[in-house]
C-alpha cells in the first residue's frame, strides 16, 4: 500500500539517496548530498515542509513530489490561480508508476484547497525557486523530453502542453565569435559590458541564485550609453561536478528578443568569447521553440540542440 504524507525533518538524507539513483537522462544533477538539497530547498524562506509531498511503502521511501503554490515563489503573471510541481520521483521499483500517480492525485488534492484553478507539471517560464542547479540544468522549466517516465505521466493525468523549448549547449574550447561585415560594424557600435556578482533583481532572485557565482553581461550602444539588453550567466557546479567540467547556464536569453539579430548574435557571440576567457568549458542555454530569430542565432554560434523541455498544463476541477 502507497502512504502519501507531508515532509519530516528525517527526511532529507533518504531523499538524497532517491535522487542519486534516478537515471541521468531525467536531467538530475548526480551525486546529490544533503547539503544542497538544504541550500537549493529546504532553507529557502519560503519553504513549506507540508507541500513536499513523501511517498512511502511499508515505510520505505518510494517517491517524492513538490507541490509550490503561490507568492514570491512564482513569478509576478503566475503568483495568483496557478499550482506548480517542478519535481515528481519515484524509485526504480515496479510500482514506480503507482508512486507517481499517488503523488499527483496527493498534490492535486492540496491544490484544490486553494485558489488555484490550475497546476503546470514540470517547472515554471521562469526559473523556478527550487531545484535551480539540480534539476534540468539552466532552468527547471518543463519536463525533459528524454525523461519518458514523466512524459509518461503527464499523459495519464490529462497534461497538455503549455510552452516548450528547446535545450542547447555549447563547448567553448577553441570559440572564435564569427566575422563579416554585419558583426565588424557591430562591434564598431556597440560595446559588451561586464558585472560580476551584480545586485539582486528581486527578492526572489536572491533566492534562486544566491549559493550560484552569476555574471551580468550588458549590451551598450557606444553613441549614448544606452543598454540594448542583458545576459545573466550562473555557474552550474552541481553539473560541473557531474560532468567533469566547468559548466555555466545563460537563463535569460529572452533579453535578446529586443535586439536586433545582427545585434543579438555578436552580443551573444562576444559574451560567449569573455566566458571562455575566465575558464568555462561549456555553456548551456534555453530557447523557446516557436522562437525563430534566436534559435538562428544560437545555430549560427554552433550551439547543438541537446533535449527539449516541455511545460505542461491541466486545469483543477
């Protein structure tokens, strides 16, 4: 019998050894240890232990669910109506199936409770306030194409697709930005600006990011000063650690939705030649797939599509 019940202070090394023994292909950063599940979840301020959501049987863990609801959690559009869970495990067990519809149903009861109308599976557009290095890579926004066992469910429980992108990354060993006279007369204009450690957006970023060594990279127009947009880079050290590599995540490649192409490639170009320079050997970012104009950008720059993410949807009756 599947026993669903709230989350215990116990608890934190057995969902630890959970995570460690997922397969790699559902995007977990592996090995885990308690001291990040702490910094990237549990000691967040606005944590609540009840909405993390334990599966038990015969009282082994046998899965686990994190239900997110309202407030500085969310972002601004999505603080009021919308439920979110951003991470759905269960075991490797044959009732692996049965664990994650149990959690669902669980995670759905206590939303009803609330004001929400509906629940997105998988993650937020934004970077969500949990699991951000840990699970997805530079955004836990959807779930991984790759990762059939939560496709799987969001199926069963009647998900529909709400957004996707696609998943890029990029090895930076021997990076040359592109030249011709497009990128020449750009860098005539145009100056690329770099911050390091800069101040927080919001409340909320500082709890994203604040364990994470983040870069601001500004695009400014020579002529007046102007800032065209911005690039935020976040080291990944659970990833570099994975794969054996510095690796770092561009999460707001949305910035550049206000520059021209010409002006979003050498910006991105120029930002990706000052990260090789201080020493990261690959770079991973996030593009939405109905985005033509910036999907070009980052093919013309030899960023290979590595996944897809898919946010997913379902009303709550």
């Amino acid at each position: 019998m599947i026993v669903v019940r709230p989350f215990l202070n116990s608890d934190p090394p057995k969902l630890v050894e959970l995570w460690n023994h997922q397969p790699i292909s559902r995007g977990l950063a592996q090995p885990m240890a308690v001291t990040l599940l702490e910094a990237q979840v549990l000691a967040k301020p606005y944590f609540q232990p009840k909405n993390l959501l334990i599966a038990e049987i015969e009282g082994k863990l046998a899965g686990m669910a994190h239900l997110v609801l309202s407030g500085p959690l969310l972002p601004e559009d999505l603080r009021t109506g919308i439920a979110n869970l951003p991470i759905v495990l269960a075991a490797n067990i044959p009732e692996a199936a049965e664990v994650e519809d149990a959690l669902i149903h669980a995670a759905e009861g206590l939303a009803r409770e609330t004001s929400a109308t509906s629940i997105l599976l998988g993650g937020t557009s934004d970077p969500g306030p949990f699991y951000f290095g840990l699970a997805k890579g530079s955004c836990n926004r959807g779930a991984l194409v790759s990762d059939t066992r939560m496709i799987e469910l969001a199926a069963r429980h009647g998900f529909d697709r709400a957004q996707g992108w696609r998943v890029y990354s990029r090895a930076l060993r021997g990076f040359r930005p592109p030249v011709d006279r497009n990128q020449i007369a750009a860098r005539r204009s145009l100056n690329v600006m770099r911050e390091d450690d800069p101040p927080f957006a919001s409340y909320r970023d500082a709890c994203i990011y604040m364990h994470q060594h983040r870069t601001r990279y500004s695009l400014i127009q020579k002529k007046d000063s102007q800032e065209l947009a911005h690039l935020t880079v976040v080291q990944m050290e659970a990833f570099s650690h994975l794969r054996g590599v510095r690796m770092s995540g561009i999460v707001d490649m949305d910035s550049l939705n206000a520059c021209t192409q010409v002006q979003a490639q050498f910006f991105l170009a120029e930002t990706l030649r000052q990260m090789t320079e201080e020493g990261t050997a690959v770079v991973e970012t996030q593009v939405a797939a109905d985005n033509e104009v910036l999907t070009q950008v980052v093919d013309t720059l030899g960023f290979e599509v590595i996944d897809e993410l898919r946010l997913m949807s379902k009303p709550i009756d």
